[in-house]
C-alpha cells in the first residue's frame, strides 16, 4: 500500500482504518512459522542499503545479527517488544551476542506516522520511542484522533507542536519509509509481521525468548 501525506494526516485522525488482507492476518494470532530454508537470505543481502540508514541495537560486530520488519500497529509486534525483547536483550543484546536491526513495515497510515516520529527524533532517542510507542499502542493505534496521543508520547522524545507536524508532512521521509518496506517485500518476501531475520533464517511471529534462543545458538 503507498500512502501519500495527505491520507497520512486524513488517517491519522480518523476512527477507522482500511485493513488489507495483510492486516487481518495480523489479528488473526497466527501462530509462529518457521518458513522454508528457500526463504532464508544471506546476511550480505540483508545488510545491502535500505531507503533509511539502519538503527542497530548493540555491538555492531555481534556474531548474530537480527533484523525484524515490523508495523507499530501490529498486536503481535508490540507483544514481542513489550514481552520478549527485554529478555533478549538480557540474555544476548547486552552479552555482545547480537545485534538486531528493527525496519519499517508499516500496514497502514498510523504506523507509518509512528514511524516517521521515530525516525524524526535523535539518535539516541530511536529506541526509547519505539518502546513507549509499543507500549502504549492501543491507546494511539485505536484512538479516534491518533494526533493527541501521538504527540504527548513524542514530547518525550523533545518534540514540539511545531517539529511533530513538520515531521508529519515530510513526504521524503514517508517515501523512504515506505521504500523501506516495498525491498522487504520485493527482494526478501516478507509479507506479514513480525518477520526476523536470524543470520538470515527467516521465521514470523511473536516469538519467546526460547524459541529465539533455538535458532540464536546455532550460530554461536
């Protein structure tokens, strides 16, 4: 789906969302899939320039990489980041096992929009609003404005009214998000979220720290 700014800011402050057929199966609570080797991509493939320059999460040089493609308004992506991410973190992010890369795979406006906050935000910040945007997503995800809660949340990354609507209109911004996301689907055949790419075995769902840990240790 390509979005352009204008059905960003209708969207985003609409009640209602349009959900494609990708969007529904994110509701669906499928369960986790461990996809066919055919699938799995080289590390040098998935490490090759994206539209936006990648966020790493830990040591560069980690022996693993992992890289998620997953939509801000997705429910299964939020409760892999509110739910297993911190033992990951823990137990390999932190130890310099593995670094892992999150990328834009926005289904709709509103996680496009969250998106382009965090990506408008510094550095530093890239992460603390990705976790805060997760963990309060029913509350702007399924809001009748998003804007309200959008911008109390982006206040804590230092946003103004001013540079929280400037980020909004950015049509660049919007375009290499959504670039980011046609290269997924394009070259790596990411079609639902959350996917992650394990040194490149690719598996989908909102996977535990055990079953990451599995495919994780195999490469160490």
């Amino acid at each position: 789906m390509t979005i352009a700014r204008r059905q960003l800011l209708e969207f985003i402050g609409a009640g209602a969302l349009t959900m494609t057929a990708a969007g529904a199966w994110l509701m669906s609570g499928k369960p986790v899939t461990i996809v066919d080797s055919a699938m799995a991509q080289s590390v040098d493939d998935l490490m090759e320039e994206q539209a936006l320059p990648d966020m790493v999460m830990g040591d560069a040089d980690a022996p693993v990489t992992i890289v998620e493609y997953a939509s801000m308004t997705c429910p299964h992506c939020a409760t892999f980041h509110n739910d297993t991410l911190p033992g990951l973190k823990e137990k390999y992010i932190d130890t310099g096992k593995v670094k892992m890369i999150l990328r834009e795979f926005p289904f709709d406006p509103r996680a496009a929009a969250a998106f382009m906050l965090a990506r408008c935000a510094p550095a530093d910040s890239y992460y603390p609003l990705i976790d805060v945007l997760f963990k309060q997503q029913a509350n702007w995800s399924r809001a009748k404005d998003a804007r309200g809660p959008l911008l109390q949340i982006s206040k804590l990354a230092g946003f103004t009214q001013e540079s929280f609507e400037a980020c909004l209109k950015n049509q660049p911004l919007l375009d290499k998000v959504q670039q980011v996301r046609q290269k997924a689907e394009r070259d790596y055949g990411v079609s639902s979220t959350p996917t992650f790419f394990i040194n490149g075995e690719k598996v989908s769902g909102a996977l535990s720290v055990e079953e990451m840990s599995k495919i994780i240790d195999k490469y160490l």
